[in-house]
C-alpha cells in the first residue's frame, strides 16, 4: 500500500503532467505580486521613514510650561493646554507629540501655527488663504503624533494648541520633539490589502485568460474560478461587519470583551438603544401569546388626542419625563412592530425559545446578506450560462463584483441594524427566488422548483413589502410557457401553474391574518402609526416630493473632498415648501455608478436582442427589473423619504438590468474584435469606479458607527491610507 507520501507525489506528478505550464505561470505571477507588494509597502507606503531617516531631533522638554504628574508625564488641562516656544530660530520640518500610551485613548484636536521667514505673526485662514488646518492625533496611534509641516525657512515661534470634543482632562504627554525621525512600520493589513488590489488588476487585465474562459464551453474551471470569487467576497463582506461595526452584539474573551460575561465562548448584549430592541421584544410577546410589545406606553401618550404629532410628544415627555419608544407603531394604547414578521420568525423567535437571549440583529444581516450574495451569484450564473453563449469567465467576474457589492449591501453592513436587516433579507429571498424559478424552467419536473421560489417571492413581502414588484419579473419567465402556449389549460399545466401560485396565497392568508389579529384590518401592515418625525397617518402622496427625491436618488453627483475617504455627504435644498424626510446620502446612483450608464442605452441594445432572438424573456425581465426599480425609488420617496439604506431597495434591479444589457452586447460582438475589446476595457474602467466609489463610501465618518464609537481605530486607517502625511 503507497504511503501518504508517494500519493502526494503521484498527484503532484500527474498535476504537472496536465498542467504544468498554468502552474508555474500561476506561481511565478504570485511571486511577482508579492515581491511588488513587498516593494510599495517598504519603500512607498514608508515615505516618512526615508524622509525623516536624516533628521536631528530636537527634543523640547526643557521649554515647556505644563505641570508634571506623579510618573513624570506633562499634563495638558483644560486651562493649560497651549504649548508656545519662543525664539526656536530652527528649521523645523515636523513636530512630535508623544503622548503616554498607558492613558485611556482619547481623540484630539491639534492646531499648529508658527512663524517663518514668510509670515513675522502667526497666520490663520481668511477669506482668501487657507491656515494650517487642524489635525487629528489619538493618543493611541503613534502615527499621528507625528505631524508634518510646510514652513519657509527657520521658524521662530511655534505655537501647539491641543483641544477636541469630549475630552477627559488631564491628557498626559510624555515630550516634545521636533525634526523627529519616523519609525519605519511594516502594516500587514495595507500589505495585504495592497497585494489584493494588484492581484485583481492582474486577473482582470485585458490579456487576461480569464476572457478565454467561455462559461459555457469551460463549465469546470469557470465553476470553480466562481465559488472562489463568490468565497472571497464572503469574508471580505464578513471581516468588514465584524472589524467595523460597533453593533454587533457578541462578545468574547477577545472581541468585544468589555461586555463579556465570563463564563461562556460567546454571549450577546444589547447595542443601538431601546427602540433597536423591537424585534427581540417581538420575539418575547410571541412566546408569551401576544403580539404586541410587553412595554406599556406612559399614560400621557395614551391620553394624547393626536399622538403621532412629534413635537406635541416631545414637549409632553419634556414635562412627565417619561419616555416612549421612538419608531415602533403605537395603536389602541399598545406598541406594536411594523416592520416585517419574517425576520422575528426566522432567527429572533427561535433563538429567543432555545437561549433565552436576544438574537444578534447584525448576524441576521450578515447571514442574509451571504444569502444574498450566494443567490445573486447563481442566478447570474443562470442567466450566462443557459441564455447567452459568449459570455466568458472574466466578463462574468467583472459584472458579478459591482452587482454583488454596488447594490447597497456594503451600507447595510456599516449598520447592520434592525432597519437593515428586512432589507438585507428582501433581498435574499428575491434572488432566491428567481434562482428557483428559473431552475424550474429548464426542470423536466418544476413544481418544486416552483413551489421553493414562490415562497421566497412571497416572503418578502413580510420583510420589505416595496421588494415584491421583483415578482414582476414573473411576467416574462412565464408568460410565453403557460399563456401564449396555453399550458395552463392542459392539466400539467394548471398544475405547475397552481405551485406558482399557492405560495403566495398561503404567505398573504398569514400576513393577513397577522394584521388583522393587531389593527383589525388585513391589509393594514402598521406603518401610518409609527411614532416618528412626521405623522404618517397624514402624510399621503404629494407630487411634489418626487422631484428632489428622484434628483437625491438619481441625479445628484457625489460631494468630494481631497481627504480620506475622499467621499463626503451631499447637500441637499428643496423647493418643496412642506416637511421632507430626509437622512444624510452620498449622491443618485446614475451619477455614482458609472457602470449604470448603459441603462440609457437599453432601447438600441433590446433591439439587437430581438434580432437575434424570436423569444423575449431576457427583453421582458430587463423591462422589468427597470421598471421594478423606478417604481420601489418613487414608493420609497412618497411612503418613508430620502435615505441612504433604502438606495439597497432599488439598485439590485438596475444593476441586474445593466449586467444583462452587457451580456446581449457581448453576445453580438465578435470575439477577440476591435469592438469588443473595446467594450470589455470600457466596463473595466466604468466596474473600477463604481466599485472604488462604493470602498470609499464604507469608511465615511457617520454618526453612531464605528468611527464615531471607536475613533482611535479609525484614526489608524487614515494614516494606514495617508501614509506621506
């Protein structure tokens, strides 16, 4: 019998014999990329250790002012805390201010000012110049204690303002130094980072052989090129969730430690405030035979003659002090949960009976959002794979990346919250579905197949209800099969055509019934009496709100700056003289995503495939999808208002229809021709922006997340990003 030896070179023989020459390019290329990376990472990304390598530092003890601590550290109040230094007469390149490391982190504000050879005073902005701008320094990033200046010549005073927000006095600082020699530092996470940006731009190449790879003609390695990708993408969006969210919900010893309890691997605590709780107390009132929240609304609300009048709450809970749960439905002096059942019954329910905890809320939407990107890449696959005949393994990759990741998902996941997580599962149950619908298609037997994706469809509508215009897609999958044939008159027919069906009867018989057992009413789902900031139950359709949200959600161009993430919120003015629902957004998708604009190009390129094919089922799901997607933008304006989690609703659809529309250019160019070589470098170069625009906007400062919960965190990946500063 061989041993585990001689099977490993048998196999390692016969892997060189069939493919030897792949393995040595593959091989020789990874090398090739990591010594690249090797290179930026040690002579690029550590510019200021070069820079500074011939430096004389300059310590400046002996001329400050402040008081010391009983270990020797300086002290910098809230009355003492501007350093001056007179009569330096020195170059001074850069400034160093080494705070003590064992202090609690804090983030602060330093306002450098100086006099040179150019400016005799210190100088600030005017109406026409820009002053030293203020710089951020944490006292736990050691590289942004170095701070580099532009001065002219020999300084001679230098002025060290250390202020912020929030900060807790006495900040300690252990000395001064100028024309400080940088450490050099060898950033794994940019290494690899920077490795895996090379890799992509060597994959994806014009003279790539991934664009030799046919879908269809290479089913194995086009398959297994796939599940890597999609495998990749899933840790990329897991480690995202889990390194840069503050609300994950889950401790352990050594993740997020401060709210373990001890005892087991892993335990749950609540994030997010009261309000962020309703699904998990929705959970409790099911187990307990109710649907309504357990929490009694105080006695001046139920007394309020109008109580979905905001300001006319705030100024009664101003008076009581007693509080009230912000954006839950109130109804017949009870609160209830308006947003969709389906998560509650899908993961909160069930682990509320087996724990006795709260289910996790952002595991639910990273779970879904896996979901999703596992369903969106097999119904892409679907679709290339048994509808057009050229796509190749490399076109597929550079549409599956922007529809995978531009679709809003990534902002989901920068707030995986309550108000993310029906969306992220609407989502998933919609490609799902249209996954098992067009299983069903090509299946000898569909009625599974059929059964499977209607109940997917049909879900949503107890997720995010705007979601179920993607069963429009319906009308073309099949239309042709059971009414221009007439199948359903054949009894086979009327069978497949009844598991189609039913499933959406039984979802509506139950979120009917669930409706009405809370407002007496079968269709009334509970949105109108949310408390919120507007009255919903008097908000009704205005015209007038469309415009500005179409713009916002359409037209509206990104708002740049020249500091990382370079991407900053849009501004935002109206002449719609009523009240406008309106969060913080980052610019319309036609404007933000270049790879979109073959959208206005639909008409001629249908037109090619009704030239080439008698049958119109991928004209018919492309009118659809956009037809689906303008119409949740327009729901989504005049129901609930401008906000950037719900672009997550409507960008699949155009980002779906724009995939297919380059599928069918593809299909009608000639392989290896001038024009299509040309439309592949187009598409790379519209994907690189689109997708760049998306990275860059996961890393937008915001309110309540990450950067603003954790700021000496994020201050490492500014100066990970802005290494020359």
């Amino acid at each position: 019998m061989p041993t585990m030896k001689q099977n490993i070179s048998y196999w390692h023989q016969l892997l060189m014999l069939k493919h030897g020459a792949t393995v040595k390019h593959v091989v020789k290329s990874a090398v090739l990329l990591i010594l690249a990376a090797l290179v930026l990472e040690t002579f690029v990304f550590n510019f200021n250790y070069f820079r500074t390598a011939g430096y004389h530092t300059t310590n400046l003890d002996s001329r400050l002012s402040l008081t010391k601590t009983l270990d020797n550290q300086y002290r910098v109040t809230e009355v003492n805390h501007v350093i001056e230094f007179k009569n330096l007469n020195s170059e001074v390149h850069n400034v160093w201010l080494n705070f003590d490391y064992r202090q609690p982190a804090q983030q602060l504000k330093v306002k450098i000012q100086f006099t040179d050879e150019a400016h005799s005073t210190y100088f600030d902005s005017t109406e026409y110049t820009v002053g030293v701008p203020e710089v951020d320094v944490n006292t736990l990033c050691d590289q942004s204690e170095y701070i580099n200046l532009n001065t002219t010549g020999l300084v001679t005073n230098l002025k060290i303002t250390i202020t912020g927000e929030d900060i807790n006095y006495p900040v300690k600082l252990s000395d001064v130094s100028i024309n400080a020699r940088e450490p050099f530092l060898f950033n794994q996470t940019r290494f690899l980072f920077t490795l895996g940006i090379l890799a992509l731009a060597f994959i994806f190449r014009p003279k790539s052989a991934i664009y030799r790879i046919g879908i269809v003609r290479n089913p194995r390695k086009s398959k297994a090129a796939l599940i890597t990708a999609v495998a990749i993408e899933i840790v990329l969006l897991s480690s995202y969730l889990f390194m840069g969210s503050n609300l994950v919900g889950v401790a352990t010893s050594t993740y997020n430690s401060g709210s373990w309890d001890g005892t087991g691997i892993a335990n749950t605590f609540k994030v997010g405030g009261e309000n962020a709780q309703q699904y998990a107390e929705l959970a409790k009132s099911m187990a307990h035979g109710q649907l309504y929240l357990e929490e009694t609304p105080p006695q001046w609300l139920q007394d309020m003659e109008d109580p979905y009048d905001k300001g006319a709450r705030d100024e009664l809970q101003k008076e009581t002090g007693e509080e009230y749960l912000f954006d839950v439905a109130y109804h017949d002096g009870r609160y209830y949960v308006y947003f969709g059942v389906v998560p509650v019954l899908v993961f909160y329910l069930p682990f509320y009976l087996l724990t006795g905890s709260n289910f996790p809320t952002a595991i639910g939407v990273l779970i879904a959002v896996i979901m999703f990107v596992l369903g969106c890449s097999a119904l892409l696959d679907r679709f290339a794979r048994y509808h057009f005949k050229r796509v190749s393994l490399g076109l597929y990759l550079l549409l599956q990346i922007p529809l995978v990741m531009c679709c809003g998902i990534l902002y989901l996941l920068k707030f995986p919250t309550f108000y993310s997580l029906p969306i992220s599962m609407g989502l998933a149950f919609s490609v799902w579905g249209l996954y098992l619908w067009m299983r069903g298609r090509a299946a000898k037997r569909p009625c599974g197949w059929y059964l499977g994706g209607s109940l997917c469809m049909a879900l949503v509508v107890g997720c995010r209800p705007q979601l179920i215009v993607l069963s429009l897609v319906a009308f073309p999958l099949f239309w042709r099969k059971y009414i221009t044939k007439r199948t359903i008159l054949t009894r086979k027919g009327a069978i497949e055509f009844a598991c189609l069906m039913a499933p959406y009867i039984v979802v509506a018989a139950g979120l009917m019934l669930y409706n009405h057992a809370r407002f007496g009413s079968f269709t009334d789902f509970g949105a109108n009496y949310n408390l919120t900031v507007n009255d919903m139950t008097k908000r009704g359709w205005n015209i007038g709100r469309l415009a500005p949200a179409l713009f916002a959600y359409f037209l509206q161009p990104p708002s740049m700056t020249g500091v990382f993430p370079f991407v900053q919120p849009a501004p935002f003015e109206t002449t719609y003289l009523g009240q406008t629902i309106k969060e913080i957004t980052f610019g319309g998708v036609l404007a933000c995503l270049p790879i979109l604009w073959i959208l206005p190009f639909s008409r001629r390129i249908l037109a090619l495939r009704f030239k080439t094919r008698s049958t119109r089922t991928i004209a018919g799901v492309i009118i659809a999808l956009l037809f689906g997607g303008v119409v949740v933008a327009l729901m989504d304006a005049q129901m609930a208002g401008i906000l950037q989690r719900y672009y997550a609703d409507f960008s699949f659809m155009f980002l779906a229809a724009s995939v297919l529309l380059a599928f069918i250019v593809n299909e009608n160019l000639r392989p290896g021709s001038t024009a299509q070589v040309l439309l592949m470098k187009g598409l790379l170069t519209l994907v690189c922006i689109s997708v760049l625009y998306v990275a860059l906007l996961c890393f937008v400062p915001e309110t309540g997340w990450f950067s603003d919960i954790y700021p000496w965190s994020y201050q490492d990946i500014i100066e990970t990003v802005l290494f020359w500063t």
